[in-house]
C-alpha cells in the first residue's frame, strides 16, 4: 500500500477562533468531511493523470520514470505483438513501452471507488492512494518478491512465445534431375541465444527500481484546498 495525506495548516487555527472550535476539530464536522472527500476524489484524478502521464514518457524536466528494461518488454503478459526476430527488436520495443501498464491493475486503482483504491476520510485530514500490494515497491524500489523466471521450462516457454525459431524465407534448389529440393529451415541464431540467456538467469531475484507514484500537490492547490475546508467550516457552525 502507498498512501498520502493531506493535513492544512491553518485549519485547526481557523477552527479555534470560532467558540465551538476545539469541539469541532476533535468530531468533524459533515461539512468538513465532505470537504475533504472532495478534496481526496480531486487529487486521486491528478495522481492518475500524472501515473499515465509518467507511464508514457509525457512528464518532461526530468521527472519521468526509468524506461522497462528488455527483459520486461519479454515477460510482459499483455500488450504482445507478433513473434520477435531478435534482441535489437526486443530493445526497440522497451525504448517505447509504456511503464507500469502491463496489466493497468495499480493505474486504475487510484480511480474513486475502484479495487485497491485508498480515499480514507479523518476530521481534519484526507488519505488517498493505492492499496495494491505492489505500489510500495513500485513507488520506493528494491528487490522483487520472486523470481521473473521460474526455472528452464519457463525461459524455454518466454522465448518459444517471443522470438522466431524460424527466420522467414525459405531456399530452393534444384537438383541434377531437374527436380526441386524441400525448403529449407532458416534457424534463427537469436531464439537460441536468448534461450541460452533466460535459462542462465532462471531463478533469479532482480531489483525493481524506484519509480515515485505520488507526488505532494502543488502549493497553489493546497491553498485553495486550505480556504475549501475553512469556508466549510464557517458555515457549518453559523
């Protein structure tokens, strides 16, 4: 799970200014719940805008995130296109890939509502983020729970579903009785040396690196969040 909180300042000083503050702030009132659920809802929209945005290389200044590796672009589940001739292929693709969208799980689970969303509602606060079991490795980095590659079968089964064994074409020949030869098979030395390499990495635990999901609003929202909260505030003990 990730989560961020947003706690105003200036909210608990509003309140006690007003006679009935202190009970206020111990109880929250309707009025600053639903202030701060909204608040909660609006943001969980600019985290999810900017995690797409992230995702597909659109965050400029250098706030981006680092680019899949090949070998993702390898184990990927989704997002496959036909059989790869080789290596060169592969890293291509990983240049374009998207980041952190093979199964989109974690992305729509900052959407309101959504499995593995966290919109969590205090008196004076509001908590939102994700509840994937995932995101804190994503977010912070580190080693991942279990090996990309289980063991040779599963290298075999990678690149038997991604690479060509067969290269396209085919050659004739004739032979001295003016008769044709079978085609013959043009093996691709690529499938057989990136078997070769899964199968040496098979049971291997690797780094995931970090990649930050959320991001502290900016201080123009956070004001504005501030005088939201307080006008609610104001009006609920008229």
């Amino acid at each position: 799970m990730i989560a961020i909180g947003v706690q105003l300042e200036g909210v608990e000083e509003t309140v006690a200014r007003l006679a009935r503050g202190e009970a206020a702030a111990e109880r929250g009132s309707e009025s600053t719940r639903k202030a701060f659920r909204l608040i909660g809802a609006e943001e969980l929209e600019h985290q999810h805008s900017d995690f797409l945005d992230r995702s597909r290389g659109l965050v400029a200044g250098g706030f981006g995130w680092k680019p899949v590796s090949p070998l993702t672009v390898l184990l990927r589940r989704t997002g496959r296109t036909a059989k790869l001739p080789g290596w060169d292929a592969v890293r291509v693709l990983a240049d374009v890939a998207p980041i952190n969208l093979d199964t989109g799980r974690l992305a729509a689970s900052f959407a309101s509502g959504a499995p593995g969303n966290v919109l969590r509602v205090e008196p004076l606060a509001v908590e939102f983020g994700s509840a994937v079991a995932y995101a804190g490795r994503v977010h912070g980095g580190g080693p991942g729970e279990e090996p990309p590659i289980a063991d040779r079968a599963a290298a075999d089964k990678i690149v038997g579903g991604r690479i060509l064994k067969v290269l396209p074409g085919h050659k004739s020949e004739r032979t001295a009785g003016g008769r044709k030869s079978r085609a013959r098979k043009f093996w691709n030395p690529e499938f057989f040396r990136l078997r070769g390499w899964l199968r040496k990495i098979a049971g291997r635990v690797f780094n995931v690196p970090a990649r930050p999901i959320l991001s502290t609003p900016p201080e123009t929202r956070v004001e504005r969040y501030a005088k939201e909260v307080k006008d609610a505030i104001v009006e609920d003990l008229k």
